[in-house]
C-alpha cells in the first residue's frame, strides 16, 4: 500500500464527507477525496466561508450554525452600495447598503425633501425601519446578538421628535427590560 498524505484506496473506502470513491487523503483521521479536502482547506483559511457557500447552493437557513457563531465586531469603513429610487408620490430617495465580504450588514435611506414637515414623520418611521432591519442583517451575517436594550438603544437613535413613533414604542418596549426607564409616564388606566 501507497503511504503519504494521498493514497490509492485498496480497501475501497469512501469519502467520509461525500461517500465518494477513489483517490483519498487522511485528513483529522478521516478519508477525504479531493473535492472535500479542497473545502476544509477552504474553511480553515475563512470559516465564514461555509455561510457563504451555503447561500451560493440555495441554503439560506443557517440554524446549523448557530451553535459555533461567534459575534464579529463592525469595522468602522465599510464598502456600500447606493441605489437611487422612487416612491409612489415621485419623491427621490436614496438607499445605501453597506456590506462585509458582500453581505448586507446596514441599510440607509434619505430623501432630498427631508425638510418638508409631512416627510419629517416618514423620514423618523423610516430611520427606525432601517436601524431595525440593520440590526437583524447584523443578526444574520455576521452573528450578532439580538437583545431587547439594542432594541431599544436603535429606537431612541430613531427618534426625531418627543412622542413620536420611535419615542412611544422605546418607552412601552421599555417596560420590558431590565433597565427600567426613569421618566417614563405609564397611562394609570392602562397599567395592571
């Protein structure tokens, strides 16, 4: 029998990986043809490469991860696309999406009429639909971990205006955790 690290397979094993047959190489104790080898190569060298690949072959549920996923820190450049659209009533509006190895990780979007006091209230609902699905793209790409007091910190960042949208839902998710705020007004005929 051949020895060093590929052998011929007298003993017709098969790939422990794929149950391929032929050419195998011990690797970790265990008999990888080629094509497998080539891929823990490959996720030696980046093991976010796996959550990638998985995407590429139509997998997008990475449940199976979630077990190794350790939480990345966003750098602080990131390469981003900007796209240019339009609403229903004609207003421009841009949209940029950063991106970490060409995943989506932040969502951004403005218009040129910010100063129109109707949109002033959108561009608030708006901020705080970006911040939120930023923060679950962060979630998904690149494990961060979703917590209710981030909840919270990305409303209170939304927040334009004392009692707007953003405002009043921070002060009843507040309620919640725990870190209870110190100047929130409970509504008595509500409270239990």
């Amino acid at each position: 029998m051949k020895t060093g690290k590929t052998a011929t397979n007298p003993e017709n094993k098969r790939c422990t990986a794929c149950g391929a047959a032929g050419k195998l190489t011990i690797q970790a104790e265990e008999h990888l043809c080629l094509n497998c080898l080539a891929i823990v190569e490959l996720l030696k060298k980046s093991p976010d490469s796996i959550r990638k690949l998985s995407r590429i072959a139509g997998y997008s549920d990475f449940s199976y991860l979630q077990q190794k996923q350790i939480e990345q820190e966003l750098p602080d450049v990131l390469d981003a696309v900007r796209y240019r659209t339009s609403d229903r009533d004609r207003n421009t509006w841009y949209v940029s999406v950063s991106e970490l190895e060409g995943n989506p990780v932040e969502i951004f979007a403005s218009t040129a009429f910010d100063r129109d006091q109707h949109l002033q209230s959108r561009i608030s609902n708006l901020t705080t639909i970006t911040r939120l699905i930023s923060l679950i793209l962060r979630h998904i790409f690149m494990g961060e971990k979703l917590t209710l007091e981030k909840t919270l910190t990305q409303l209170h960042r939304s927040s334009r205006q004392p009692d707007d949208l953003p405002a009043m839902l921070g002060k009843i998710l507040a309620n919640y955790s725990k870190k209870k705020p110190v100047d929130f007004d409970r509504d008595p005929a509500t409270a239990p």
